[in-house]
C-alpha cells in the first residue's frame, strides 16, 4: 500500500486541469493540487496493476480516472450527469496504435496483458452507492463532497471507510470553512445555473478520525473554480489496520 500512497502524495501538484469538466467556462490553471507524478525520483515507476479506486463526482474522467487507468489500476467512476460520463467514457479511452511498436503492444494485450485498467462508470448520486467492506484500494472525492448537505457528507466518509481495504486510502478535499447549507445562483456565469454547498469545516478531519482513518496529509488551497470564494482543506487519509 505504501506504493499506492506514493501515488496520491506525489500527484499533488502537477496535473493539468485540461478536461476537467468540458463544455462549462471553467478557467484554466496551470496545475491542480490533487495528483502527481508517479516515479517520485526512483528510477523505475511504481506499478501500481491490480488495485481497484474509486471515484465520485468524476465528472469527464480526467484526469483522476485516467491516470488510474494508465497506471494499470481498474477504477469506477460515478456522477450524476450521464453527460459527464459519455464524455469520461471518450476521455478514457486508449489512443489508437500510432506505430509499429503500439501494434506490437496490442498483439500482447490480445495475450493476456492488459495496458490500461478496467473502468466501470455509474450514473449515481454518491449516497445511493452500496459496495462490500474492504472493496477498494483507493477513494478519491475532489470538489464533490461539498455539494452534499453535511450530514450527509459524515455519513458517505464512514461508508468510504467501510469499502477502504486495510491500508488503503481516501483523497478528498472539503470546505474550510463551516457552511451549514447555500444554494448559489448565476453558477459559472449560467443565469440558470445554480449549486449547493456544505460544509463541516476542519471539523472534517474528526469526523475521518472517528471513521477509523488516519490523517497523512493535509493541505489548504483555494477552489479551481474560481467562483465559489470557498478555501479547501487537501486530505490523505489512510484506514488504519488491524
């Protein structure tokens, strides 16, 4: 599991927002402080093949779900817009073989070895989700979370904790501040636009503890969208063994 915290540590800063979520007038940053790079000064990158993630709010799949996918790892990405998954289902899919040697690469995977991982997208509100204990290796809610009423959101991390297997690990992040219940209008310049959000506040990280996580990583930054005035709290978190 320490290769797959590697993963989430290292991927903090790097990611490009380039697809984030196509066709709304988000602007464009430079770097997401969520995901990054893999190889953490080691010569050779991590393999991270056969870990299972999730991802709630994935929205058009990039680029969560897809760095889960080229690092091997099957994933399920769930949303409540069937638009965001029809484009999370092109966004995610492998480039077409573009030399001679990618062909070479496909004759392998028709023999049993697999370039990608497998992805399973769920159209869901996130409190509707039902999984086993211990089903997932990694969960990641980014920008997600805040648009449940906070009851709610208390609710979703204990049953996050439940699916976590042993050792493994829940990226999400979460208003700073306490917000007891907002619905704003005019959401991203759209006069009919509107969203909702919530929030215990640092409260949050209680209530992880109290969900049998343990905190690894904690960070503070402002919200990519540049609209909501809201500040967020980055957490690592790791379900703790025994």
């Amino acid at each position: 599991m320490e290769k797959l915290l590697t993963h989430l540590r290292a991927k903090r800063r790097r990611i490009p927002l380039e697809g984030l979520a196509p066709q709304r007038s988000l602007p464009r940053l430079k770097s997401w402080p969520g995901l990054e790079d893999l190889t953490i000064g080691t010569a050779t990158p991590v393999s991270l093949r056969g870990m299972k993630a999730l991802e709630v709010g994935c929205g058009a799949g990039l680029p969560v779900l897809n760095l889960f996918l080229q690092e091997k790892m099957d994933a399920v990405g769930v949303d409540l817009s069937s638009v965001q998954l029809g484009l999370a289902e092109e966004n995610t899919k492998p480039s077409p073989p573009a030399s001679s040697c990618d062909l070479n690469r496909l004759r392998q995977c028709s023999d049993g070895y697999s370039p990608r991982g497998k992805l399973e997208l769920v159209e869901s509100d996130m409190m509707e989700l039902r999984y086993p204990p211990e089903s997932f290796d990694a969960i990641v809610g980014l920008y997600s979370l805040v648009h449940l009423p906070r009851e709610e959101q208390t609710v979703f991390l204990h049953r996050a904790a439940r699916w976590l297997k042993r050792e493994g690990l829940l990226m999400v992040n979460f208003a700073r501040e306490e917000v007891e219940g907002e619905v704003r209008t005019g959401w991203l310049g759209q006069e009919e636009g509107w969203v909702y959000f919530s929030g215990w506040g640092e409260k949050t990280v209680k209530v992880l503890e109290e969900a049998g996580l343990e905190v690894l990583e904690r960070e503070v930054a402002d919200g990519v969208d540049g609209v909501s005035g809201l500040t967020y709290v980055w957490v690592i978190a790791r379900k703790k063994g025994g």
